[in-house]
C-alpha cells in the first residue's frame, strides 16, 4: 500500500483542493511495517499562497500570501496542535 498525505502548504496553494492530514498510525504487533517518509517544502524565501491558476475561473482565495518561512515559525512555536496551524493562513 502507498499513502502520501499533502502537506499544509500544498493545502494552502491549491486553496483547500487538496487538504493536508494528521498523520496518525496504527500499530499492529503481528506485522512489520515500513516506512520511507520523502519531506518537499517550499524554500524559507519563497511565497505561498493560492495559485493563480486555482484562481483563474474566478475562485476566491482562501488563504493569504506569505513568506513559507512565516508559516514554518508559526508551526514549530506552537507545539502540537492539530489542524490548528493552517488556520493561521486563512485570509
């Protein structure tokens, strides 16, 4: 079985088209389980927000831009806290 979950700022750049997950498993003790977790982000200096092409039809953007670097402090001064961190991005 292959599983990618979408990060935030892809969430964040399709405007909610694809929404990010809580990673979350379930261990079973009787099987073994690999994993091979890829990380891709945005560079700190790059700016995300809606893509122009999500917006093209008229759409209107749900989130705002910012600097990928603004929205990595934001999550990694918070703590653990769920799905609460892209909400920081809604316009």
């Amino acid at each position: 079985m292959r599983v990618i979950n979408i990060g935030d700022a892809l969430q964040i750049m399709s405007n909610d088209k694809y929404k990010s997950v809580e990673h979350c498993v379930i261990a079973n003790g009787s099987k073994n389980r690999v994993s091979v977790p890829i990380f891709l982000h945005p560079k700190a200096t790059s700016v995300i927000g809606p893509l122009k092409e999500v917006l093209q039809n008229g759409e209107k953007p749900i989130y705002k831009q910012m600097l990928y670097a603004d929205y990595t402090n934001i999550f990694f001064s918070k703590g653990h806290d769920g799905k609460d961190t892209v909400k920081f991005a809604k316009m």
